[in-house]
C-alpha cells in the first residue's frame, strides 16, 4: 500500500471504525421549560418592571440559550409585520374621491417606484396640476393636504379625523382654508408645489410618518410658510407621533393650527420661527424632535379572542 | 489609457474614469437615483474590465473630484505616503485584486501600503470583487487601536452598545445599557444617539454612563453622539469623554451639509487629546453610510461606493479608535433591499480595513426597505467571518429613538460563539470575572442585568 493510503487507512481506523459517531446518550426526560412571557406585567421580572416604567426598550426578557424566548419571537415578528404591512399598503385609487377629497398624485406611478424615487414623490403629475388649478380655492391662508407619506394604512386610519379637526381649529381662529386634498404617493416636500399652484400662504402636508416597530399608524405634520418648489428641510416645521397613544388628532389638530398661526403672523416658518409665543398651544408636542416612547402592548394571543380576517 | 472595452462584438466607450468607476459597481438604488449606474449588466461588465486595465498610478492621477474643487481630495493628495504608493503604482486595479487575494499578501504587508493608497483605489478594487473576495481579504486585514481597551486583535468580535432613548431618560438609557452588559456587550463603546443636542445634556449622560463604568469596574469607552461641535463645548463643560464623535460624507460640500470640514475635526481632535479622559492613544469615532453625499446633492456625478471610501480616506488622518458604516439606515432610495444591504455592508468594511479603519458595521434596515430579518441576521454571521471590528447591540435591535432594526443584545453572544469570537481581551476578563461569561459560554449570571450596579 502507498503511504497515503496507509494513513487514510489510519485515520478511519483512529476515527472509531465503522461508524465516526458514539452511540448517542440514553433518551433522556425532558421538563417543560420555565415561561418566558412577554410583557405579562405579572411574570416579569423586578428589573423589567422597574424598566417599563422608563423605557419603551424590551429588556428584562431573558434567553433561551443565547437566543429569545418563544413568546418574544413571536412578539417581535408581530411588531414587525405590522410595520412591514403599513409600508406595503397602497391607498385605493379611488380612496380620496370616496372622502370627498380632490384627489391629487405624484409623478410616482408604483409602489416600488414611490420607495425608490423620492424625487417623483415631490412633484405633482400633469393631470393632477391641471385638476388642482380647475377646483381648489385659490389666495387662502393655509392648504390643507392629507396623503399616504411611508403609511398608507396611518393615513386611512385617522387621517380623516385630523384633517377635519385641524381645518375646524384653523377656521375657529378665523384664517381661510383650501380645498382639502389627498395626495397618493406623496413625499412631504409635494406640499410646496401644490400650496405653490393655489397661491397659499401656508402650506400643511399631513401624512403617514416612517412605521416603527408594532406602530404603522403614526402620522406627522409638516408645515411651510409661502410655500414654493425649492423651499428646503429648514424652512418647514413639523409635528411627530400623531395617533392615540401619542398626540390624539383633535389635540393635534389644534396645536397645528397654532403652528400655523405663529407662522401667519411671523411671515415665516422653519428655523426661523419662534415658537415661544406659542408654547402654551403647543403642549408637550414635540416639534422637530423623535417620536416620544410608544408603551408596548402585547400583540399576539392564541385563541379566538379577537375579530377574524 | 484605454477607456473602452469590447464584449461580443459589441463595444463600450466611457468618458471619464469616474464614469467607469460608477458603471463598474454593483447595482444600487442609489446610484440609479444619481443617474450614474450601468443601463444593463454587460455594460457593467464592460466597465469593470476597463477598470481592470487602469493602473493605480492613473488612479491617483483621476480622483472623483477634482483636487481644485475639494479639499478632501486635497489632503489624501497632499498627505500620501509616497514610498507606500510607489511599492503599489504600477498594478493595475485587476492585479491589485489579486495581489490582495494572495496568500502571502498577510494583514501586516497590507498595513504598510494602507497609507499609499487614494480611497479610489480602494472603491475601484472594490467593484472587482464578489462578497467572498471582500470577505477573504478583509478578514486578513489587520488594523488594532486602543483606548480603554484593545480592540480588533484576531479572534475578536466587539459590539457597541446603543442605549438610545427618546427623550434621553438617563434611567432608561441606564436600564438598557445594564441589560447590555450583561450579555457581553459594550466593548467598542456605550454610545448613545441624543435626543437633544445641547452641550449640557451630553454632558449630562456622559456622566451617568462614565458612573456605571467606575461603579462597575467596566473597562470600555463611554461616547455621546451629538454633533462634534456640542461635544467640544461639552469638553469645556469639564464631563468626561472617551470619543469624540462625527458622521462624515465623501466630499467637503457634504461635509458642510454635516455642518464640518477638515479644519473643524483637527481642531476636535486636537482638544480631545488634550482633554479625553480615556487612555488612549485613539480618541475619535466616526459614522459613515453610502449615499449620504447624493442625500446632499454632494455627490459631484460619483457613484455611492467611491464616495464612501472617501470618507474613511477623512477619517484615517485622525488614528480614530471607531469607524462604522450605518448600511442600512439611509433607506432604500439608496440601497433597496437585502441584496444590496448585504453587499454594501461587506464593501465598506473591506475598503475601511483595506484603508487602516478599524471598521465596524450597523448592520440595520429601516422598516421601508426590501431586507427580512433573517437576511439581517446572516449579515451580522457575514460580517463576523469577515473579521468586522464591531457590530451594534440594541435590545431585540429595535432603536426606540430612530425607528430602525440593528443587531440585538442576543445576537452578539450568538454571532461570536458561532464563529468562536470572544470580546476585547480587557473586557473578556471583567466579563468571566462577574459570572456573565464563562470561557467562550455564557456563564451563571449571562443575560441577569441585576449583576451589574
């Protein structure tokens, strides 16, 4: 025999022989393992309940191993197909008419192309143009716009509802309002275009804000005084995390119609603005900043106890 | 130089090695969006076999943008190292790819030339390359710094941790790091995004992150991350700081969008060496991401790739003890989906290494991009084998200040018994003292943050 063939000989020889593997161990008995639920307030642990009360972060939740417990997989995949969910949600064609909204949409023509040109998404398409100059009131002080942004499914929850509620807070304080609209595959900065062709002096762009983690149904506000195609990120002033659990769309309906007021009366908007004339209006909103934390609710249960798709 | 090639009788001219630099990349959102891309993959090809061709000496000679028109293409001109750039100038970018991929081309022969190189050689032997070849020759690239702990020997795998928080709750932020910790994370930094970004409150968490570090006995660095020139007041503030942090772009308009410029940082790092209380001798952190320069309209006609290498040819004049590209982050205008956030990920660590960056990654996606989370997770598994400095730590991932997906706290432990990586070596030895690692297993108190104080 080759010398090569003598050592693989060898080592098969070294390697247990026939079969590489020991017999395995005796069948052995297996307990259920401790639960590990997520966010039962009654399990958790001392140190996740001092936790909860000042971070929306999941901690305390232990492991499993060096991975998560069953229950916080769950969880975390539920939280993240309802973000998933509210950014893949087209609005309806026909969901603006049915609000008896003018409907308006970019130069975007599909969903892909919304999250992949964010330039078209700024821009009114011709037709819309031409439909915007033929119905809305022109010369007002604030253009109201609701539209789809990042959460279509935001902007059919409650965007009706502040929309209404900031147009009566913007009436109540006597300025004039636009004929309401709702833009489909709209980007914040559209606002400027369509405030633009109505000859508005402010322009007001409420629409679905970037989904979080178990939160699709957020939207944000951003405002801009004399609004024209190539106003800029500095010179608009926005409001975030307007749903139930943060600013519910009455309170914020209000607040933004103060907002626009400030800006009405100052003759600009943006970096410029000052808001401390108006700080007692706008309450704890937090205007340019981060969403404020979202309490987590447990998202999943088995069983029948909730309505069936 | 020859600028065209030839591919089944069909022939591909090019215009300028910035155009071939752009074409020859692998397909990005963002560079369609610049309108820099190939239109069709056999021009792409085509591209990359005029780059091939292309000498690194032309290289030099071509930068993206024109040195009277920035002064970041000025100071890598004016700064390289002349012996270092002649021992490599004659190759071409497809025998540099390959003098690379050799074995006896080691981490420390490819420390000496890092600093002959221009940050377009690095992008442009980039495009030659598939993730695997990114992945061999960055996992022998070789690049150590020390702070307060040693970080990027072999064998090593570092996180930071990412307490981040809302509304800056320091007992929130707290909370978090300690749960952290306890899964052995935090060895590159515990650095916090604030929410406000004011010289008193960086302050403020500074001095509750540096209390946990000296209540614990944690040996790491403690980093708050508002805008370089809020933590130069903070600095004057008397707070301690171990590094100093900047988001850099590629080209100086996009640094001025940053509200920086090469003179800014010196000045930073000049006051942090003075100043730091961490022992040195690195001292800053840089973030980086590609498409941040177009973001700007900085771009100056340049592909994503190109001008991110040029950010770390920015930040290596400053020996930083951190860089990391936050690939995912920018959304998928940039880079569209798991694909593309993989291969991006892997190119930026490979050009950091190749450049003398201890390069880390925030393997992450925003919730509007195409990327599952198990493709997020073999990244981090990607990145690990490729020998990445450090990953993020979040808990679950989640960021409930910036609304996007990282690296969590279990995934550290996971990616580094998966690949039998340890932390720093200071910090290895503080973790098995608490009880919180065992050799390369979790130990008793793994995963109990009420081990720490």
């Amino acid at each position: 025999m080759s010398f090569t063939r003598t050592m693989v000989h060898d080592l098969r020889t070294r390697l247990a022989g026939a079969d590489p593997l020991p017999p395995p161990p005796p069948v052995p008995e297996i307990p259920f393992p401790p639960a590990r639920v997520f966010p039962s307030p009654k399990r958790r642990t001392p140190f996740a309940a001092e936790a909860a009360r000042h971070t929306t972060a999941l901690v305390g939740i232990g492991h499993v191993g060096t991975r998560y417990a069953t229950d916080v997989v769950l969880q975390f995949q539920a939280e993240l197909a309802v973000a998933h969910g509210a950014v893949y949600t087209a609005l309806p064609e026909d969901w603006a008419a049915k609000q008896g909204l003018l409907p308006l949409q970019s130069r975007v023509t599909d969903h892909r192309e919304f999250l992949l040109r964010p330039d078209l998404g700024r821009r009114l398409d011709a037709a819309s143009v031409a439909r915007l100059r033929e119905n809305a009131r022109r010369g007002v002080d604030i253009q109201p716009i609701l539209a789809d942004g990042l959460s279509a499914v935001a902007c059919m929850g409650s965007g009706m509802a502040l929309l209404d509620h900031f147009v009566k807070a913007c009436e109540a304080l006597g300025f004039s309002v636009g004929t309401p609209v709702c833009a489909r595959f709209a980007r914040v900065w559209l606002e400027d275009e369509i405030g633009e062709v109505v000859g508005a002096k402010v322009s007001a762009i409420l629409l679905g804000e970037r989904p979080g983690l178990g939160t699709g149904d957020g939207l944000s506000a951003y405002l801009v005084y004399d609004p024209k195609i190539g106003k800029t990120d500095g010179d608009r002033n926005m409001m975030s995390n307007i749903h139930a659990r943060g600013a519910p769309p009455e309170q914020a309906g209000k607040r933004l119609a103060a907002l626009a007021g400030a800006m009405l009366t100052q003759r600009t908007s943006g970096v410029p603005l000052d808001l401390a004339p108006i700080r007692s209006d706008l309450g704890d909103a937090v205007v340019g900043g981060y969403p404020a934390p979202t309490p987590r609710v447990r998202l999943v249960s088995v069983g029948t106890a909730g309505e069936t798709k | 130089m020859n600028l065209s090639a030839t591919i089944r009788g069909v022939v591909y001219r090019f215009g300028s090695v910035k155009e071939v630099l752009a074409k020859a990349n692998s397909p990005k959102s963002g560079d369609d969006l610049a309108g820099v891309s190939a239109r069709e993959p056999v021009e792409r090809v085509a591209a990359r076999a005029v780059l091939s061709e292309i000498t690194l000496a032309e290289l030099r000679q071509h930068p993206v943008v024109p040195y009277e028109l920035d002064e970041l293409t000025r100071m890598v001109e004016d700064t390289l190292d002349q012996a270092a750039f002649d021992a490599v100038k004659h190759l071409s970018v497809g025998q540099f790819r390959e003098w690379l991929l050799d074995t006896r081309t080691t981490g420390p022969t490819m420390r000496a030339i890092a600093p002959g190189l221009t940050p377009e050689m690095a992008a442009a032997t980039c495009k030659l390359m598939s993730n695997m070849d990114l992945m061999v020759v960055g996992a022998k690239a070789q690049v150590v710094v020390r702070a307060n702990n040693t970080l990027g020997l072999p064998g090593r795998l570092s996180s930071r941790l990412q307490p981040n928080h809302p509304t800056d709750d320091v007992e929130g932020i707290l909370y978090s790091a300690r749960e952290g910790l306890s899964y052995g994370c935090g060895d590159a930094v515990i650095g916090v995004n604030p929410a406000t970004d004011t010289p008193e409150s960086t302050a403020q968490i500074l001095r509750h992150l540096n209390d946990l570090c000296v209540r614990n006995a944690i040996p790491t660095q403690c980093c708050v991350l508002s805008h370089v020139t809020v933590q130069m007041k903070a600095l004057d503030l008397g707070c301690p700081m171990d590094l100093m942090f900047q988001s850099l772009s590629g080209s100086e308009k996009g640094n001025r969008a940053f509200g920086i410029s090469v003179a800014l940082i010196d000045e930073a790092y000049d006051k942090m060496r003075r100043l730091t209380s961490n022992r040195g001798p690195n001292v800053m952190y840089f973030e980086t991401g590609q498409g941040s320069a177009l973001s700007s309209d900085a771009h100056h006609g340049a592909d994503q790739v190109t001008l991110e290498a040029r950010c770390y040819g920015f930040a290596r004049r400053y020996k930083p003890f951190l860089v990391n590209t936050v690939v995912g982050f920018i959304g998928p205008e940039y880079l569209e989906d798991g694909p593309q956030i993989t291969r991006a990920g892997l190119e930026d660590h490979f050009m950091g290494k190749l450049l003398g960056l201890p390069m880390g990654c925030d393997a992450c996606f925003t919730y509007h991009a195409r990327m599952s989370q198990d493709e997020l997770e073999t990244l981090k598994v990607l990145l690990g084998a490729a020998g990445c400095t450090y990953l993020m730590s979040l808990p679950v991932g989640d960021d409930i200040m910036l609304n996007y997906q990282s690296t969590s706290f279990h995934d550290i432990p996971s990616v580094r018994g998966l690949l039998g990586k340890r932390p720093a070596p200071e910090f290895d030895a503080w973790l098995t003292e608490r009880g919180i690692l065992d050799g390369c297993k979790p130990g008793e108190r793994f995963g109990d943050p009420t081990v720490l104080r």
